[in-house]
C-alpha cells in the first residue's frame, strides 16, 4: 500500500518540487547502457521521473505504480505517451520480455511485507527475459539512516510553482525491529492546509537480500556502493 504523499493527488504534486535533485538515478542510467537494455521494467515508477529519462533516450518503458495519483503526476508530464504505465504492483504484470527491472529510491523498502517482498522479486523475474538484470538499492542497516529523521534537520520552505509556499518537514514515529516508521508534515500557505503522510520503510540486511534473491532464482552478480552516497546504500545486481 503506497503512502499519502504519493496517493494523495495534492501531495504527489508535491513530491519533483520538494524532490528536484534526482542525480541518484545516473548510476541506474548508466546501468540500462551498460546493459544495452532496450526494454525496463521501472517497478514503483511514481511520477515517472526516471522512466521518462529511459524513454528519451529511445528505450522501452514500462513503469507501474500502486498510487493512481502519482501515475496522474508522471501522465500528465512532457513525453509521457511513450511509456505504458500500469496502475499495479510488480505482482500482476502482462507478459513482458525486460531486459532489466529497477526499484530505484526507496522502492524494495518500501515493501515490508515478506510475502509482498518474494512475490515482488518473483513477478519481477517473471517479466525478465532470460540473462535480464533486476537492480535495486536499499539502505545500510547500520547506518541507523533514521537518526536523522527529524524536524531539525529536514525542515524547509519550497515556493511552489502553482501552489505557493509549503513548509515540509520530517519526524521519526518508531522503530520495531527492521521496520521504521516516519510521518512527512506539509502546511500549505495558501490556505493553511496541514497534511501528513505516514510511510515504514524495511530495513533488510545484504544477507537477507541475497538470500530471498537466491531462493527466487537470481543469481547475485554484484552487491555495490551507492556512488552518491558510499557506505550508506547496497545496490544489488541479480540475473535471471
């Protein structure tokens, strides 16, 4: 089930401007070439940022995204008609040949049921031609990511194009084991509005990972560093 930022139409509009630095997808471009991927399958697309970068540079695009609203956000942009977006998850996909799946950002982690989790990397390797690539980062364990999840060091002012001024800013809920929970506040100056998104990220362990990839039959070709952010991330390279 996708959060309230990105199923709430008002918020997801919210979630480029708030968000415009994505350098964090060069490493996933620079992987669709290295892999001569001519079809991707983007598995949590949202507004369609990084599939849209895939498809002007001539690729074939799938992306699906269980939040309509954000799939209204990535439709309604420049360029759109040549992805075919899916309102779903990976778990229900008409057949596909891809020659690489991504769950770029916060995507794998976002799913925190085990179950969800194997059926996601099943339905992923279903979609995958045979030799096909599935690449996904998730967070450091260890790092304890979530310390700096809070007001003091999150809160901002965006001037919105369309929207005004929004202040934004995040606070940790709880951690209960792998799982960590975390609230995003918006107040809109245009009217006063104050809303919060709820979102629990998993936090899985590399050897975890590589296990559940293994029993869904990858094999794990290379675990790497985040080039934007080194020794915070794994990003995982698997093959069907």
């Amino acid at each position: 089930m996708a959060s309230e930022h990105f199923q709430d139409p008002r918020l997801a509009a919210l979630y480029d401007p708030l968000d415009p630095d994505r350098r964090d997808l060069d490493p996933y471009l620079r992987l669709a070439e290295e892999f001569g991927a001519r079809q991707v399958l983007d598995i949590g697309c949202g507004t369609g940022v990084f599939a849209l970068l895939l498809a002007a540079r001539g690729v074939d695009v799938v992306g699906v995204d269980p939040a309509a609203a954000s799939l209204d956000v990535a439709r309604a942009k420049a360029g759109a008609e040549r992805v075919r977006w899916i309102h779903g998850d990976a778990t229900a996909l008409p057949p596909l040949r891809a020659d690489l799946a991504t769950m770029t950002a916060n995507v794998a982690q976002a799913i925190t049921d085990p179950g969800e989790w194997r059926g996601t990397l099943r339905g992923a390797r279903a979609a995958l031609r045979p030799g096909g690539h599935l690449v996904f980062e998730t967070r450091v364990p260890s790092r304890r990511a979530w310390q700096e999840w809070n007001r003091e060091a999150s809160y901002g002012v965006t001037d919105v194009p369309g929207v005004g001024a929004v202040e934004s800013w995040v606070d940790l809920v709880g951690v209960d084991g792998p799982l960590v929970t975390f609230r995003w506040s918006y107040v809109f100056a245009s009217d006063g509005q104050v809303l919060t998104s709820d979102s629990t990220l998993r936090f899985r362990e590399r050897e975890e990972v590589e296990a559940d990839l293994v029993a869904e039959g990858y094999t794990v070709v290379d675990v790497r560093d985040a080039p934007d952010r080194p020794g915070r991330e794994f990003v995982f390279l698997a093959l069907t």
